[in-house]
C-alpha cells in the first residue's frame, strides 16, 4: 500500500515529511546591498500568455481567443512604450506557443533589451503531466524560445505556478538558474530538493502582486474583476515600500492581455512614478537578480535518470 492508497490524516511522520521536504525553501540569497549599492531591487516581469489559456483547454472560441490576442496586438506595444519612458529592462515569461504565433513580439523583446523566459509549451497544467510529458514540452519551449530570440532561457516560470513532483529535477536537468513561480519568502532563496541546495535561485513570486487576482475575469464562473484598478496602485506601493525599507526585492508579475488595457496601465505608470521618486533603486531582469543572488551555481546535474531526446 502506497501514500495515494491512504487518506492523509493516515499518513505517517515519514510520508508528509517527504512531502513537505519534496522541494523546501533554502538560504536566503539577498545580497548584502544590490548592484551599484542600490538599497531595494525591482524585478517586474509579464507572463505573455496571449491566445494560449483556451488553448490550453481545448477552448476555440473566437471571442476567447480575440481577449488573448489583446495582449499581443494591443497591450504589448504599449506596455514596450511605459518601460521605454521609464528605461526599465523586464523579463517576459512566454509560453512557445505564444512566441510562434507572434515572432515579431519575441524580436522587439530583444531589441528593447528584455529577458525572455520559459513559461511552459501551450501553459499546460503541468502537475496533471507524466514526468516525461513534462520534460518533454519544458525542453522544447526552451529550444523554441532559443530559436526565435537567439539566447537560450536561464529561467522558467511554470504555468500557473504550478510544482508537479517532477518539477524540479526538469528545472535541474535543463540548466535552468532560476524559478518564479513559488511562495516560501519575499526574498530571493535557494531551493532544495530533498533537504539537498540545489544551486536553482527562487524568485518568489505571489498572488498579492499579480494583476490577475485582482483583474480577472470568466463570464461563466464567479471570478469578477472587483477591485477597482486604481486601488492596485495603494496595494503595489506599499510592497515596494516594504522592500525599499527591508532592502530586499520587489517583485510583479504582470500579463499584458490583463494589466494592458487603457485604464488599467495606468496603474503601472504610476508605480514607476513612485519608485522613480526614491534614490538607491535597481531595475533588474529576473535573470540579473539571480546572478546577483548566486554568482557562481553548480553545474547541473541529471536527476532521477530523466532523458529528454
């Protein structure tokens, strides 16, 4: 008999406590100061979903698919403009998918100096994969990101924030620095595997700061866009607030189909207004902020006898 043959409240002390250690948070990596003695460090970050979330649920609807295009044709264009004006570098977390149906996007990224990540092949719901499966669609968005951006990813952000039990070890075989996708602290952090540092930064992310909680919305369930936009920008600010005054980061996590709308991005201008009102501030890409975190990670290794082919 197996853990998934039991209830858990049947579950024994060495069965939850695997679970728990699976994939725990390690050291805080919060460089004593950022780079150019800078007090705080704002990471913000865009998950360019675009036409992928039906897709991902076999939704092919024209209209469902039009509100994802928004994000490619209308707020990318703009969002590019804002961290222009206010020179910012950010890092876009795009799934393949995305970037084959809108290469040109993928193009002006680069041009406009921005990282590009990993985010999943079609934003699979990955935790319902067979390891495989898993390794499999993560490794060929890397190597379709490569492709069309001409730099391989140094990071991912799984789809929906979601750690299948295979996670890690995938994250580990592709020689993959960081993830930002789980919630262990407000400070970058090692991740272990099994109590063991495995040299993978953790940019924790959380649903605090990240538009789609707020600004969401499904016809056909009870997910509303309640929160008027504008009372993002209190909430937002005193996260940053918090950051500059702990010195540590300020991370956001942001999608153009969500934050892009005329009434909405203006919320994020009036954020880079307010940070742009503090001395000793560091814009730095997820990737830069992970290099400052742990200059030198180990070399990857294979685990759990994984291939990818």
């Amino acid at each position: 008999m197996t853990d998934t043959d039991l209830q858990p409240w049947q579950w024994d002390e060495p069965i939850w406590r695997r679970h728990v250690n699976r994939v725990r948070a390690g050291a805080n990596l919060t460089p004593p100061s950022w780079p150019g003695g800078a007090r705080v460090a704002v990471a913000l970050s865009f998950d360019a979903d675009h036409e992928t979330i039906p897709l991902r649920d076999a939704d092919t609807s024209p209209g469902r698919l039009a509100q994802g295009e928004y994000g490619a044709r209308a707020a990318v264009p703009r969002i590019l403009r804002l961290l222009t004006e206010f020179d910012v570098q950010a890092s876009f977390f795009v799934p393949a998918v995305s970037a084959l149906l809108h290469p040109a996007e993928i193009e002006a990224y680069v041009a406009a100096g921005h990282e590009i990540a990993a985010h999943g092949w079609i934003h699979e719901r990955n935790t319902l994969l067979s390891p495989a499966d898993e390794l499999d669609l993560t490794a060929r968005a890397c190597d379709t990101l490569e492709r069309l951006s001409g730099t391989r990813p140094v990071g991912i952000r799984t789809p929906s924030w979601d750690f299948s039990e295979s996670t890690l070890d995938i994250i580990r075989q592709l020689g993959l620095r960081y993830d930002s996708s789980l919630m262990a602290d407000d400070e970058p952090y090692e991740l272990l595997a099994d109590g063991v540092p495995t040299g993978v930064v953790e940019l924790p992310v959380e649903w605090i700061r990240d538009d789609m909680p707020y600004l969401g919305m499904e016809r056909h369930s009870a997910l509303r866009p309640y929160t008027p936009p504008r009372a993002l920008l209190e909430i937002w600010r005193d996260e940053f607030d918090a950051a500059y005054a702990d010195g540590g980061l300020f991370q956001l996590t942001l999608h153009p189909h969500v934050i892009g709308h005329r009434s909405r991005l203006v919320v994020l201008r009036r954020l880079l207004e307010h940070i742009a009102d503090h001395s000793g501030v560091w814009f730095g890409t997820h990737a830069d902020v992970a290099r400052t975190c742990l200059p030198n990670p180990p070399v990857p290794t294979t685990t759990h006898g994984m291939e990818h082919t």
